[in-house]
C-alpha cells in the first residue's frame, strides 16, 4: 500500500526574466490568466488532489506572493458590508489555513533538483511527496495532479507527468526511455536531460508535475552537478531506476500550457478566457472579427 501524499513543494525563486519589465516589480507567480494568478491555478490542482501542506521555495522579492495568500481583512470587511457574497466567496477561496505554507528561500539558482533539495527539512525521511511547477499551467478535468495521484495508488515509486512532443523540441525537456508502455502508464527504463538533437529516446517528454518517493530527497543529498551546471531533479529520479525502484511517467489528460514563455502565456489566457461562461461569447466573437480582419489584410 502507498504512503498518501499530503505535501507539495512549489519551486517559485526564478527571476522571470522572460517577462521583464513585469517581473521587476511584481513575482511571475502571481501574474494573471484572466483573473487568477498563476499561483492560485498550482494550488487548486493541489488541493484537488488532497495536499494539505504546501511548501514554497522563494527567493528575495517574492513578499507579494506571500501576502497573496494572507487574509486581507479589510477588504473582505468591506465586501461583506456591501453585500458582495460572490466576491467574498472568491477571496476567501485564495486564503490558506495557519500553518498551511512554509516559505523556505534558496539563496543561489543552483537548479530545480537544488530547489527541491531545499525542502529537505520540512518532509519526514520516509515521506512521498509532489512537486508542482507553476510555469506548467494545465488544464484537465480531473486535474492532473488528481489523475497521478490515482494513478500512483496503482504503481507506487515515483511518478512524473508526461506529453508526447515533436522530436525538434524534445531537446528543451527532461525525456523519458520507456522499458514498458502500459498505455496511459510508462515505466521508465531511464531519462535524459534535454538530450541533444536527434538522440532522444523516446518522445515522452516531462512536464512540471512530480510526485516522487522519498529516496529521491536522499539523491538529492549529493548534490551532483548536471546538465548545465545545475543540480537536476532529472538525475536524482533517473537515479531511482538505477537503484531498481520503479519510476513510471503518465499521460495525462488535458492541455497543457507553458506559461513560462509569452507565447504560452498568451495561449493560455485565450484557453482559459473561453472556459469562463460569462466571458466566452463576447471573448469569441472578438477573438472571430481579428482573425477576419487579418485574413482579409493578407
């Protein structure tokens, strides 16, 4: 039987330099896709997915993100004045309990598997636990964390959310080498760190969803240096497979969207505006006349 998992680590110390001048100011984290941070999409995935601790890995000024999820009093005493439930509603969905987050800050950009390693503390040595990036903004239903978490009741081990991708972009990915396909599951034979191109060893590439055995922390303890310099979270689950405990990837079920680049960003916000019902017919009919017009200008 497999350790429920209840805690999620979220790598948020990046510069998100990709958004400057944005992000000189204001964390990339807490940008908007219609009306919700990034940040909120990662958390309501989590708690989809039963996690009831959340861990974020900061970096000096990301204040703003930690308020993000403080109670602001003053303004829900003014909504609840003003009879607006609705809203109140909303805000209220953004608080987190005391004692819900801990904020841990990672003093050099050493990589995502140093990120994670920065955790380290507040997990118990024989505890599973997720990792959620917040550029990898998904939409599924049931959420993706959901369908690993099920998923990973069948197989135990470690497990990372996969898509299929081009071979020209599968060298910006970590990859996986499938021993067995099982259909919506993989087990993994190996994987690989954005291999060069033309050498990846399958089209199966990783996405910013984990949920890893606790051994994985103790390969992060020797903080080897990978691809790039950096210490990669890669290598410390391909160091699973080695060792001989199961590593599976799954296909999810929904879209993702790389949010960590402007083109996905933009991407997104178009998907997601035409999900909301009070936004998509207005939002389509626009989105309708500016295709109209460029076709008709080329």
């Amino acid at each position: 039987m497999t350790r429920k998992v209840t805690k999620a680590i979220f790598p948020v110390a990046g510069l998100g330099t990709r958004f400057l001048p944005a992000t000189k100011s204001i964390p990339k984290e807490i940008m908007t896709l219609v009306d919700r941070p990034l940040i909120q999409y990662a958390i309501d995935e989590a708690r989809a997915a039963g996690i009831t601790e959340f861990i974020f890995v900061t970096s000096r000024g990301k204040g703003a993100l930690e308020d993000y999820f403080d109670h602001a009093h003053e303004l829900e005493s003014s909504l609840k004045k003003s009879g607006k439930t609705d809203l109140l509603e909303t805000l209220r969905g953004t608080n987190m309990e005391s004692g819900a987050i801990a904020y841990i800050r990672q003093h050099k950009a050493l990589g995502l598997g140093h990120a994670v390693w920065c955790a380290r503390r507040l997990l118990t040595d024989d505890e599973p636990f997720a990792v959620v990036l917040t550029d990898d903004v998904i939409m599924g239903d049931p959420p993706c964390l959901q369908q690993m978490i099920e998923a990973y009741g069948e197989t135990g081990g470690s497990m990372v959310a996969t898509m299929e991708v081009s071979p020209e972009k599968a060298s910006a990915y970590g990859v996986l080498d499938v021993a067995e396909d099982m259909g919506a599951i993989v087990k993994a034979r190996g994987m690989v760190e954005k291999p060069p191109l033309g050498t990846a060893p399958s089209n199966l590439a990783v996405i910013g969803r984990y949920i890893l055995a606790p051994t994985v922390m103790q390969n992060l303890n020797k903080l080897k240096a990978g691809s790039g310099g950096e210490i990669q979270l890669t290598d410390a689950i391909a160091d699973e497979i080695e060792a001989g405990r199961g590593v599976y990837g799954l296909r999810f079920r929904g879209q993702r969207f790389d949010c960590g680049s402007k083109a996905g960003f933009l991407q997104a916000t178009v998907a997601f505006g035409l999900e909301r019902d009070e936004l998509k017919e207005e939002f389509a009919e626009y989105l309708h006349d500016i295709m109209s017009l460029r076709r008709a200008a080329e």
